[in-house]
C-alpha cells in the first residue's frame, strides 16, 4: 500500500511539475519595470516624409545630429537581467539626449513576446525620442514567438518609430533607408538598413556551396543589394553626392579577415567572428558606391572592434544586453564588462565622431 501511496504522489508531483512548465511556456512573460515612471527627453526631429521602405527626418537646427546605437539587447522577459538593461537603455538616452536611436537587432527575444514588444515601443514613446534600425537572428525563431514580420509591424505602428519592412521585391524585414537632412534640406546622411535573417535552410546551404562544417548564418540576399544599388542611385538623382552608412546584424566575411589581421582602430576580439556562412557581395557593393563610408553590425556579444577594410569602416555597435551570453558569464570582472552603446555625432558634411561608450566610460 505505501508503494502505490509514493508512485501516486510521484505521478501527481510530475503531473504538477509538467504543468507548471506548460502553464509557463504559455503565458505573457512581459517586462517588469516601471515603464510609466520613464521621464520624457523630448525631440526638435521632425518626419518629412516617408514611404515603404524610407523615412526622411530633419533637425531644427544645424548642430551635431547625434544617434545611440545600441544591440543584443535580448529582452527575453524571464530574465532579471532584461530591467538591468532596459535601465540602461533608458538612463542612456535620457542623459546623451539623442535625435535618433539605432537598434542593431535582436531586440526583443524568447517566445511569448507581443507584449515585450509593444512595451519596447513604448518605452520610446515615453522617452519622446525617435528610434529604428533592424532586427537579428534570434527575433522570431522560438516556437512562441511572433513572427519577425509582426515585430516590425508593432514597432512601427507606434508614433516614434521610423522602423520600415521595406519592398516586397527585397527579401526580408526592415530593409529601408533613413535620410538625416540639414535644416537647408541638404542631405546630411543616409542609412541603409537591411535585414540579415537567422539561419541558412538545406536549399540555401546548397545553393551557396555551404557544407555541415562551420558557420550556417545568413546573410543579405542578391536582391536587397539589387535594392540597396537602386537606393543609392535615387538618393543620388534627389540630392548628389552624399555619405551613407550600412546597418546589419550579422556581420559580413570581410569581419573574418579583420579579426585575423588584429590591426583595430578600437576595441576588442574576444570571440570569433560568426559571419555569414557565404559571401553575400554587400561589401563590393558597399565599395561600388562611392557613397556608404561605414557598415555596422551586432551579433557577437564578446567582440566590439573596428577597423578599415578597403578604405570602408567596418565595426561592432558595442552590446547593450546583460542577460545573454557577454563577458559576465565568462567571469570577467565588472570593469571588464563590454556592455554598453554606440555613440554618432554627425556633422553638416556627412562625417561623424563616433565613440564606444562602455559601462558609462569612452572608449
């Protein structure tokens, strides 16, 4: 009798235990700081226009045009660590009081996250401060989450964000271009947005000549750079020659042979570079140009280098998330910790400072 008596209670206790799981896996898991309590820093960026797959935006005034960029952030929702972030997040813009912040992808991660994202969205709102950039690899690929595709479209409902999914002739989400002008309607900069997915499938591995071994990452298709050159050659036709910068994920291969050469202008290599599995072409492309100065990326938590290659500035935004993987876990001490942003202070010219700003120190 009191065998049976322990396998029914062992039986109830796993039935309990399982449930519990399900019950958590199932539920909202939204961020608990206290979004309402966020002070507003304000804007003078006013939209001029926009469309599908660009947005144009103009300063009151001809200052510096400063942007944050921030990356891997992964609110998750589960996670303590994601109020330390968005602390973060949110003391960063209310000091610096930027015209725009740049998200250089996954943003909002982990399944059940409707909620995160709008609560994401709003904490923008909140702060009066425009905001975009593009989505990673990990948005989306949970088998709870909300597609990327609907990612993009909850952000970009929200009044502050100039988030775009882009043509339907491009491959992907948030693949669109931001004009920055100066007050006399010259351009000052332009970015170029563009989405770089998660993972190749079979067909794709195939199609690119990827084997088992080593890296199965995506990257830009042939036809978001068919879109980029024809972006370029628009913005050129509006307002001549001008400077642009690329903004990706998943860093292209040319990272790879800069990691190897170790010659950075700044910053760190603490892992190895996880770039796309193939050879997109984006760089040729980028060089082609004779417009796009700069390519910034996201993805590696442990890397925050930046180098020339081929006269083009290739370089991390420093990471932003304390719940993912980082030099935390790895058991570096705290002044050792790379989170933190990226900070463009651009000029009437279309040049920019830029500084990489961790832990609240400049590096």
């Amino acid at each position: 009798m009191k065998k049976a008596l322990k396998i029914i209670l062992c039986v109830i206790a796993a039935v309990i235990i399982a449930a519990g799981c399900i019950t958590y896996a199932f539920l909202p898991h939204p961020l608990s700081y206290d979004i309402d309590s966020i002070a507003s820093v304000g804007s003078d960026v006013s939209i001029l226009g926009q469309n599908e797959d660009s947005v144009t935006i103009r300063k009151n005034g001809d200052e510096d045009f400063k942007i944050l960029m921030f990356t891997d952030m992964h609110l998750d929702g589960k996670n303590k660590t994601s109020n330390v972030t968005v602390d973060h997040l949110v003391k960063n813009i209310q000091r610096e009081k930027p015209d725009l912040v740049l998200l250089g992808g996954d943003n909002v991660t982990s399944g059940m996250n409707r909620k995160r994202c709008s609560q994401l969205a709003q904490i923008f709102e909140n702060l009066g401060v425009y905001w975009g950039g593009i989505i990673g690899n990990h948005e989306g690929d949970n088998s709870f989450s909300i597609s990327r595709e609907e990612m993009v479209d909850i952000f970009s409902s929200y009044d502050h964000c100039i988030m775009r999914k882009g043509v339907d002739s491009a491959d992907g989400n948030c693949n669109y271009s931001i004009n920055i002008l100066n007050s006399d309607g010259t351009l000052k900069h332009t970015f170029f947005c563009l989405d770089t997915f998660d993972t190749l499938n079979e067909e794709q591995m195939k199609k690119y000549g990827v084997t088992g071994d080593g890296s199965h990452y995506d990257g830009v298709h042939e036809n978001q750079i068919e879109w980029y050159n024809q972006k370029v050659e628009q913005t050129k036709n509006v307002y001549g020659d001008f400077k642009s910068t690329v903004l990706i994920h998943i860093p292209i291969p040319q990272y790879k042979e800069l990691a190897e050469k170790g010659d950075f202008l700044y910053g760190v290599n603490l892992e190895g570079v996880c770039a796309s599995a193939f050879e997109p072409g984006l760089f040729d492309a980028v060089k082609a140009s004779g417009t796009t100065t700069s390519v910034f990326c996201g993805h590696d938590h442990l890397n925050t280098f930046g180098a020339e290659y081929d006269g083009i500035l290739l370089s991390y935004i420093e990471p932003s998330g304390y719940g993912a993987y980082g030099a935390k876990k790895l058991g570096y001490e705290e002044k050792d910790w790379l989170q933190g942003y990226t900070k463009l202070e651009l000029k009437n010219d279309g040049t920019f400072e830029h500084t990489q700003i961790k832990n609240g120190a400049a590096q």
